[in-house]
C-alpha cells in the first residue's frame, strides 16, 4: 500500500514549539503499536529524545519572564504609536492655539524617528525611548505641548513601561546565565532527522507490508503535520505583512 506523509519545515519551528509537536507526534505513533508495524528501530531511535525534550521542557518554562518581555515590549509599540496617530491627527487643524504645540510635536517625533522605533529591534528601541525621556524631561515647552494634546500621561506611561523592560530583559539575562544551558536548536536539528527518517520508514513499510493496515497511523501523523503547516503559513503571511511574529505566543497544540 503506498501512503504518503505530509512534511513540516521543522526549521521554521521555534525551539519552544518543536517540543510539543515531537511530543504529540509520539503520541500518536503510541496509539497504533509501532513495534508491531515493523518500525521497531526507527521508532526506538525517534522515542530516545523524550528524556532530552522533557529537560528543555522543564528549561523553557522555568523562566517566565520572556512572556512578561513580550508584554511589555508590546505595550510600549501601541504607545508609541498611538502617541504618532494623535498628533499626525492635528496636521490639517489652523487654530493659533493648536499650531505652536503641534510644530513642537512633529519636530521631535521628526528629530527622533519615531514613527520606526516599534520596527526597531528591542534593543535599539529601549535605547531610543530613554533619548526621548531624556529630551521631553528637560523641555518644560515639550511638555506643554504633550499636555495640550493630551498625550502627557500616555508619554509617562511609555517611558515607565520602558524602564520596566530593561529591569526584566537584565533579570532575565541574569537568571539564564545561571541555567544549565540546553542546546534546544541541537536538539532540534537531530530530532528532526530522525522525525523524518521515521516518516520515510513508514511510508516503505506500508508498501512491503500490505498485510498490515497503516492507514489510521498515517492519517493521525497527516492530521498533526497538517495543522502545522498551516500555522507555519499563516504566521509567514503575518510576518510579510509586517507583524512582529517572534513575539507572539507559541503556536498552540491540536486539539485531539
């Protein structure tokens, strides 16, 4: 009987994703007794990266505090751009009394590019922001001018929200410094070999072994690579659009 697996791109998982997929994949492949279908030493080969999975497991989610960073990091994107929109929202308004705060406005959100800041990496971005505190906390006529469009508390907010991500991003370096490192992208590469190596094997014993029925094994391994590959699409889309896909939660299990 020829079948047909359906193959992810496994490298276009993210290492705190693979181990859910390799980890729904063997229990898939337990529901159907695969030393009874002739899958012995690949399925022996494949099944010996449990004990490694389940320490990067234990390794990636000892620390939470990458999902704080993502917050954060998203909050302070949706201020700054906010603070852009409300004052690019004043642009064709003539009132006196509107002009000389809105000319002070553009010339800084000008000088400091900040319509690019949120595109920026996180880094760059911490470090334009606290050029921007700076240059806002010294001009009392800055301030003024973020008052009258009623920006002042969203820009304190902005540059508290920024201070609190540097705190957490030198926490969290702290805290995996002193980690035992796991090559999860090591782990990755081979298991994903083996994954394959797998998949090949039950494709040949499908075709030498008609005597047995593969069908419902591959259909449940076609189900899960499936689903897979259309988040993987999915995501690609979004990042082509210009969404910010790496700091987005991980693509969830499928449901059984």
């Amino acid at each position: 009987m020829k079948v047909k697996i359906e193959r992810i791109h496994y490298a276009s998982l993210r290492v705190d994703e693979f181990p859910s997929v390799y980890g729904q994949t063997l229990q898939i492949c337990r529901r159907y007794n695969p030393d009874g279908l002739y899958l012995g030493k690949s399925w022996q080969e494949l099944t010996s990266f449990e004990p490694d999975f389940q320490a990067l497991t234990v390794y990636l989610r000892k620390n939470d505090k990458a999902t704080q960073l993502n917050a954060t990091d998203m909050e302070r994107d949706v201020l700054i751009n906010c603070i852009v929109k409300v004052v690019k929202g004043f642009e064709h308004v003539e009132l006196p009394e509107i002009k000389l705060p809105y000319d002070t406005l553009t010339a800084l959100l000008e000088k400091h590019r900040v319509k690019t800041i949120a595109a920026d990496s996180r880094a760059a971005e911490t470090e334009r922001l606290q050029r921007l505190e700076k240059e806002i906390s010294g001009s009392a006529g800055i301030q003024s001018a973020l008052s009258s469009f009623g920006l002042l508390t969203m820009s304190t907010r902005l540059f508290e929200v920024n201070r609190e991500y540097e705190s957490l991003f030198a926490d969290y370096i702290l805290e995996k410094s002193e980690e035992p490192h796991i090559d999860g992208l090591r782990l990755r590469i081979a298991c994903a070999k083996a994954l394959v190596q797998f998949f090949d094997a039950v494709q040949y014993c499908a075709f030498a072994h008609e005597e047995l029925d593969y069908t419902p094994l591959v259909n449940g391994l076609n189900q899960l690579n499936s689903y897979y590959i259309q988040q993987l699409k999915a995501r690609a889309t979004r990042l082509k659009n210009g969404k910010k896909t790496a700091d987005e939660p991980p693509i969830p299990p499928m449901e059984s």
